[in-house]
C-alpha cells in the first residue's frame, strides 16, 4: 500500500465510522419509540420506510427528455474517458428530470454505463499503448479487480436495502470528495510534471541546434529511428488477448448464473444463502490465481535485479499491496451497488494511484467496468426493472458519447501533449456526481423526516 494513501484511508475510517455510529444511534432510538407506541399499527413497510413504487414515464419528445439526453450524451462522454461511468450523474438525472423511481434508475444508469463503457472498449482496441509495444488494456489489473468489483456489487446490492437512505447519501458523499479532491491534486502534480517535461525538451533541443551553429527552424523533431506505425487492425490484433478474454468472460458467467438462480429462490432461505456465499469463492479463485502469479514474478525479478514493473502499476506486488487491492476492488463495487454505477469511482482513481498512466488506467477501468455493469443488466432485464424504449434510446445515446468523447478527448491529449487532462476529467465527473447525490439524497431525506419514517438499520429478509 503505498505510503502516501495512509492520510486518506484515515479519512475515510474515521468518516465512515461517525457515520455508521449515527446510523446505529438511529436504530437503537427508532426501535425504542416504535415499541412505546402500542396503540399505533405500522405495517413493515411503514415500519422500514416507504415502499419503492414503480414509476415509468412514457418516452415522448419534451423539454425532459431532450435536456436528459444532452445531459446523458456529455456525463457518458467524460464519464468514460475519465474511467468512471458516471452513474453519479445518470441517477439524480434520471429521478429529478425524467420521474423514474430510484430502482428502475438505478437499473437504467447501468444500461447507460454499459452502452458507453462498450463503445469505449471498441475505440481503445483501436489504439496502440502511447509509450510500450503493448496492449493499452492492462489483463493482469483487469483479472485482479474484475472478480473482487463484482462480488462488491453484489455485496453493495444487498446492503442497498439494509442501510438508511441518508447514510447511504453520505457514505457516497464522504468518499467521493474524498477521491475527488485526491484525483484533482494527482492531477496537478502530472501537470507540473509535464510542464517541466516540455521545458527540457525544448531547452535540449535548443542546445541541439546552438551546439551544432545551425538557425532554429520551425520543423517538428524527428528522431534518427521513427517509430513503426501500425495499421488498425495490428493494433487491434495487439490489443486483444483472446485467453484473458475468455477467463473474465468465464467469471462473468458463473455470476450471471448464480444471479440468475439466486432471484428464483425465496430470501433468507437456506439454498438463498448458500448461492450468496457461492460468490465468493468463485472470486477469490480468479483474483488468488492472479495475485499469486504477480506475487512469484515480483519475487524473481528482485532477486535477480529487475526493477521493470510487471503490468502497468508501478507498486510492489506484495501480500500487503495485493490485499489492499482486493479491499478496494469489493469497496468500489459496493459502492456501484449502492449507487447503480458500474464501481469506476473507485477504480479508475486506485489504478491512477497505483502508478497506472491515464490512458491505461482509463482504458482499463472502462473495460473492467463493461463486465461488472452489463452483469447488471440482463439481471434487471430478467426482474424487468426499466422500460426496454427507454433503455434502447438511452443506451443509444451512451454509445455515441463513448465513442466520441473518447475520439475528441485522445486528440485533445495529442495536441496538447497533456495526459493529466483524464485525471481532471476523472476529479470533476466524481465532484459532480457527489453534487448531484447530494441534493437528492437530501431531498429524500427530509422527505422522510417530514413522514416520520424509520431512519435506522433496516431488516434485510423484511425490506425485501
């Protein structure tokens, strides 16, 4: 774990344990004042908090759905290119703009994150690594974060119907000032970095041309032996690694059938729990093979001297780093299960901070973010929790914005020369999705006050 992350994870200790506490406080006193109250029948829907009602509009051209769908085109454009999805955004935008209840939401966000997320993957297959002769996807990262962001998706689901509302409101809060504020200041050292990059290059070639008594011209530096350019579908050839592609499609499918099995059992009965707990082996199978085989390698080169970084992270792969790795691939996929994001507000910042480049740690993120929220798709589609036309058009939009967002974002980096643009990208994504669940989380809140509703832990087999 690296040394300068120890501050943050303090933070967010210290926050999240406030918090819970609060919440607990909640329960305990809830409990009191219900069971002094005998003269007064609450159902357990009273009792837990108001019942989600569905609530689908009719999709038909309105002020709505056009501002909805420039507001969806831009979040999914740099919600991608910063690795992030942007579910933050697609929810509040969906419930406050469109009128959809929270769940059917949260199940359109996911459409709207696998639509771009997949479009993206498209364009980055198409797009050779910027610095190595390698793939611009990072395998190794992604076998390593899949398995664990999916099982926390799982785990954040089920919590979703476990915590208070306004605690799950200020979690997310508190984490994504957190990730922002520290992905914006990430992104102000590269930028420092590549200011100070540029000046010597300049400063050397200029030397160059003074050294050698000739008149500075405004030609472009060429070096003695170019670069090799590669067709498309090289490129393309270089990018896709068929075996690592078909173990994460293999994970990919084991969750999907025991998903799929899972919603045809009763809750809380006892195959109910033995096919939740089935998930966990299947990810902590994929994720040890991987940590074990970057632990061996990490091993052997330093005994040998090699100081070459295995993937793409720049950390040492020891039991204490692969550890912190797993903790926060299952932290970013609860979070996506709370939230109805596909778990990037955490990936994508913990690729950058373990010395992942922008456009690896993007690319990357995104990929492994098309499995984890498309997972979540057929499985709403099978519960059918959102309107198919409105799935269509959204997911539509998505991969359009994907596409070109990625297009016009790439050659803003090669203009400018600047690869800290995806890390600002990746801070103001997550600063407005903590504005935007913000204000609706608060709205809800008071909403629940105002109905003196339960606002402690409520029961999971009850609230089901």
């Amino acid at each position: 774990m690296p040394m300068s992350t120890t501050p943050f994870i303090f933070y967010l200790i210290s926050c999240f344990s406030l918090a819970i506490i609060s919440a607990l406080f909640f329960t305990n006193h809830g409990h009191e004042y219900y069971n002094h109250k005998p003269s007064l029948s609450f159902s357990s829907a009273n009792y837990y908090g108001s019942v989600t009602h569905k609530v689908w509009p009719e999709l038909e051209l309105s002020w709505r759905l056009v501002l909805a769908t420039v507001i969806g085109f831009l979040g999914s454009a740099f919600g991608t290119v910063g690795g992030v999805g942007g579910g933050g955004i697609f929810v509040p935008m969906l419930t406050l703009l469109i009128g959809f209840d929270s769940k059917s939401a949260a199940a359109l966000s996911k459409c709207m994150i696998m639509g771009a997320s997949a479009s993206s993957v498209w364009y980055n297959l198409r797009v050779p690594h910027p610095t190595k002769e390698v793939p611009i996807l990072d395998y190794d990262l992604a076998l390593l974060f899949q398995p664990m962001l999916m099982l926390g998706i799982t785990i954040g689901v089920a919590l979703s119907v476990v915590f208070p509302y306004w605690l799950i409101t200020i979690l997310i809060i508190i984490l994504f000032i957190g990730t922002s504020s520290r992905s914006f200041f990430k992104g102000i050292q590269m930028w420092r970095v590549e200011t100070y990059i540029k000046k010597e290059i300049a400063n050397k070639q200029a030397a160059l041309v003074d050294s050698c008594d000739q008149a500075i011209i405004d030609t472009p530096f060429e070096p003695l032996i170019p670069r090799e350019e590669k067709s498309t579908m090289e490129t393309l050839c270089l990018n896709i690694r068929w075996k690592r592609i078909l173990v994460l499609i293999s994970v990919w499918l084991c969750f999907l059938l025991v998903q799929i099995i899972k919603n045809d059992v009763e809750v809380c009965s006892a195959w109910y729990w033995v096919l939740f707990s089935l998930q966990f082996p299947i990810a902590f199978a994929v994720f040890g093979y991987e940590a074990v085989k970057l632990y061996k390698e990490h091993k052997k080169r330093m005994s040998t001297g090699n100081l070459e970084n295995i993937c793409e992270a720049s950390i040492e792969w020891t039991a204490l780093n692969l550890a912190f790795c797993a903790l926060c691939g299952i932290l970013g996929g609860t979070v996506g299960g709370l939230l109805g994001s596909g778990g990037g507000f955490i990936l994508g910042p913990l690729l950058l901070e373990i010395g992942v480049i922008p456009q690896v740690a993007s690319a990357t993120a995104t990929f492994v973010m098309m499995f984890s929220s498309s997972l979540s798709v057929v499985e709403f589609y099978l519960l059918k929790r959102f309107p198919i036309p409105y799935a269509l058009w959204l997911i539509g939009v998505s991969i359009m914005a994907g596409f070109w967002g990625q297009l016009f974002v790439r050659k803003l980096i090669k203009f400018l020369g600047r690869a800290s643009i995806i890390v600002f990208i990746l801070s103001g994504v997550i600063c407005a999705s903590a504005l935007t669940m913000g204000v609706v989380g608060t709205e809800k809140s008071i909403q629940m006050i105002n109905n003196h509703e339960f606002m402690g832990f409520l029961g999971f087999c009850i609230s089901q």
